[in-house]
C-alpha cells in the first residue's frame, strides 16, 4: 500500500550467478536496489588449484565487478592488470594457460593463505568482497570443492582446461559436478532463497554456472518451494549465448538450443521466466511450461542497458 | 705437476653462504672457476612462510646473483622489479613488511607448489636454479625447516621479523634454531664437504648466516675432519659489518667485534682465515688460536673487486 517507499527500502533478493553474464546484471541491480538486500550466490564448479593457490573464478568476476576494479572490456580480472609474475612461471615451466594477473594473483594468494588457516571459503570470499568495499554478500554456493568436470570426447576435462586451455573446442558428451553428493550449501545459502522476496536466476550459462548451484543438495528443492518467487532471466538470445559457450553445449548434450530450451532445464523451479524481444514467438510454448513469461530487453552491453534490466526486473518484484 | 691444467679444471669447492655477503664472493667464483665444480650449501634459517608461501632468502639471493637477474644495488630480489601483488595484499590487510615482488612471487609459488606436491626443499632449489641457468649446484643446508629465532629483550622474533620488519633494532639476548637437533643435512651436502678441494666459509653474518649451518647435525663435525682445507674469509672488516648487523649481533652477545671475535667462533674447524689488510694487528692473535691467516683485500663493492678476492682465494686452493 505504500509502493513508493517499499520501492526504495526493496524486498530482499537472492541470486544465483555465474561470472561474467552475471555479472553484467548484478552491476546494474547493485546500482539501482539496496546493496544490502542482495545476496549473491555464486557457481564455484570453475573453482580450479594452480600452482597450489585456491582460484575461485566466479566468486572474482563478480567481486571485481561491484568493486568496479575489473577490466570492463574482457569481464574478468583488473583493470590495468600487468603479468609479470606468470611470465615469470612459465620460466618454472609451469602452465601458463590460464591469465593470472599480479593484481589477481594477491586474491588467490589471500584466499589460499585463509583456507590454509582453517577459514572456509565462504569466509575467504566475505573477506576479499569487505576489503574490495562491496556491500552485497556474496556466498560461494558451497564451502566444498565441486569441480565441474566436461566429458569429452577426448576425455574427461575440468571445467578451466575445458573453457580456457582447449577453448570449448571438444565436443562434449557429459557434465558432472564431481563429489556434488556430499557438498552442503554454504551457510546463509538456503536461509537466502528461503527469506528473499525475490529469487533471480542471472542470465549464465544454465549448464555449467547455473547447473552446478542447482546440483548443491537442497538448493534446488529451496526454489520450488520458492516457485511463484523464482525469476529467471534466459541467457539466450534468439537462438545463440550472449557469451560463452552454452548454445554450443547445449547441443551437444542434445538440448533445444533457444529460450525455450532453457526454460524446459528450470521449469520445475522458476515460476517466471524473462525472455528478450527476439523470442517473442516462443512465449505461448514456455507458457505451457507452467511457467509466466516476461518479454524486455535482456541484451546488456552498456551500464545504461544493465541498469534498464534491473530496473525492470524490479518492478516485477514484490 | 700439471700445474696449469689443474688450475684451469680447479678442484671441487664447497662454499657455505649466507646471503647478499656471500653473494659478492659467489659471484667472483662463478665467474673465475668452473661453475660446475662449485657446490653452495645455504643458510634456510632465513626461511619463512608468509601468506602461505615458502620463502627462502639466502637461496633466492644466491641463485638470482648466480643468473644474472638480482637488483644488485639492494643485493635481493629482481632488477627492475614491481609490486602491484603486495600492494594488493596489503588491501586485503596482509602484512607486507616483507618485501615480495610480482617476479619474486613466481619464485615462492613454484617453491610452495613443489612442496606441496611432496618435492623437498633441495629438489625445489634445484628446480629454480636450473630453469634460471645457474650452473653451481645450490644446496639448501637441510629439507627440513630450522627457523633462527632471535631472543630479544622484546621477546623471541623470527629472524625475518627481527631484521627487516624491526630493522635489527630490538637487543639480543640469544639466537636459536628451531628443531635443528632433529634436522638433516640435505642429500649431498655432507658428500660435498667430504669430496670438495676446498671449503670455504663465506664472508656472511657468523652468528645467523653461517651459524644455522653449523648447527645442523652433522655438518660442523664433516668440516673439523677437512680442518686443513676450509678456508674462512672474515666478514668483519675493521671492526665492522660490511653488510647487515652481525658487529651489533656479536657485541650484544658478548663477542670481541673484530676480526679475531669471528675467527675464535670459527677456530675449531677453519684451518685458514682470510682477512682484511685493516686487520692485519690482529694475525699473530688469530695464528694462536691453531689457524693459519692469510690477508688480503676482502671488501667487494664491484664485479672487478669480487674477481680479484675470488681469483686470490682460488690460488690458495689445490
């Protein structure tokens, strides 16, 4: 009854987030709700050791980008980054095929150094986003390693040598989320989806960012007992990812590569699900999902257009 | 009687070193002798782990003087060196008396991840000079970890904190190894003492540089049997340190802070003691404690200086 001040003050929000898909939206809903009414749970299947440091590449993304340190143009890492040290590896004959930069090397080094300490990752993460000034919480979405591990057609992957070092050149044939079975959602995780107004799915790759927060025990049965609350925003676009390789997997695991194949993989816990213009002429048939349907513009490549999208979103919130 | 050809292949030399001192002789040495015919053991009473990482000082200062790549103005660490990581550290709220570069980092991070991957701290050292072209072998005094604690009026400090975050400043009371009664010389040191020509003692801190190689079992009973042949060069000069703060160390510990103060700490086992034309007064005393003394110009300020006092020494050897 008083829509102008609950507007502002905002319901609490959860969301579930990959990297730098994500991350574009969650720049925008951090600049137009209450920091403090979002929490973001974050996919931590990328989570990789190298060189014995603890690297939580989603966790980074997204930490880097509400701190406004990350390199805009790549959406990942820090701006101005330099490289010395992993020139100075590959001297070691150490891999050098995954970019770790000085800056982001201090990250790693910090978090390992906490984990090393007895402290969780949940703890290194709240760590790294209080020093970084960020005001969202940002949870890992276990304290529990679950590598994502690609099957390929030249063998098994982890997600990183998947992506990074084969380019998602493989064709793939499976996906697991390896010791998945007896991983716990971190703390605060199912507190999150239980007591927030609004749940939001981040537009990231439902496979391999989304899948592996849905394959956390319990994650999953919290948002559908959320259903009518569960809003997804669909990560693709007239039939192709905005980013990354999801249309690509997505066929090869035999998926429908369009809005609606993605809709099919959340139906059971989305009650909402917000799809861009150009798929339009798909909405009756996600509809008879069981799902609503919201059309807007989700195609973000400005500050302008992720604020747009989380403005909007927000009207749809309670 | 092949005079010339023995000089020119030289004899086997094992030196004991500290190290930004030792350094300067070293490098004269490597450039003066065939470098494979030099085996260094190092003082890792230095060592530390900071942020989780294993540092080792002495060996990283030899190894980068021996490659051509250390800031020889400091004597440590990399010529033209950056410290974005450690600024970031530092953000993160990490103490950073310790001063890590991004190159440097490399180097403790290759170290941290080999032993973590069941490689000790020999196979780590020799992983690092060999990449950087180092072509002595460099030997850590032991694989297991001896950190130097300093006994303070302040309280016991780790060497690293007693000399670099507290600049040498608190009174020592007494000097430490931790667990040394329990440590091993590293494979091969004894072998080289045993096998060298000639051993020499670097003209390093007696007390924390050359002091925690002596004191691993074994190693200051392998040089009382090659008596003959060890070879000490005086780091005191004059009555002072030429490099760091072994005259405070040895006057706040009740040694004579000259010359013949280091030769009495060495008698037992150094058969020559080289010293300073500064210090010629005090030969007759220091032939009266059972060892023969040899002068000649020790300061090294340039390549040039550092030559000469290694091509001087190496006419005294076999």
């Amino acid at each position: 009854m008083k829509p102008t001040q609950s507007r502002k003050e905002g319901a609490r929000i959860a969301a579930l987030a990959g990297g730098v898909g994500a991350s574009k939206l969650l720049l925008g809903l951090y600049h137009e709700c209450h920091p403090k009414k979002l929490t973001i749970i974050a996919n931590t299947g990328d989570d990789i050791v190298l060189h014995g440091l603890k690297i939580s590449p989603d966790l980074d993304i997204i930490t880097y980008t509400l701190a406004g340190i990350v390199n805009s143009a790549k959406g990942w890492g820090f701006r101005g980054e330099t490289f010395h040290a992993l020139k100075r590896l590959s001297v070691f004959g150490r891999e050098t095929w995954f970019n770790l930069g000085d800056r982001d090397l201090a990250t790693h080094i910090h978090r390992t150094a906490l984990l090393g300490e007895g402290k969780t990752l949940a703890e290194a993460a709240d760590s790294i986003r209080i020093a970084l000034g960020v005001k969202a919480r940002i949870l890992p979405m276990s304290n529990q390693p679950v590598p994502t591990i690609i099957e390929t057609r030249e063998g098994a992957l982890h997600f990183q040598e998947y992506l990074v070092k084969r380019r998602s050149e493989p064709v793939v044939r499976g996906i697991r989320f390896a010791g998945v079975e007896s991983a716990e959602p971190a703390p605060g995780v199912l507190e999150a989806i239980r007591e927030a107004g609004r749940i939001l799915i981040c537009p990231s790759n439902p496979l391999i960012s989304i899948g592996p927060i849905l394959a956390v025990p319990g994650i999953r049965e919290a948002l559908r007992a959320r259903k009518r609350d569960v809003l997804a925003v669909c990560p693709i676009v007239g039939g192709k990812s905005l980013k990354g390789p999801s249309d690509r997997m997505l066929a090869q695991l035999g998926h429908e590569v369009s809005a609606r194949g993605v809709a099919r993989l959340y139906a059971d816990f989305a009650g909402i699900f917000v799809v861009d213009p150009a798929d339009k002429a798909q909405v009756a048939s996600i509809r008879s999902l069981g799902m609503e349907v919201v059309v807007m513009p989700t195609v973000m490549n400005t500050l302008p257009q992720k604020r747009a999208l989380a403005r909007a979103l927000l009207t749809l919130m309670p």
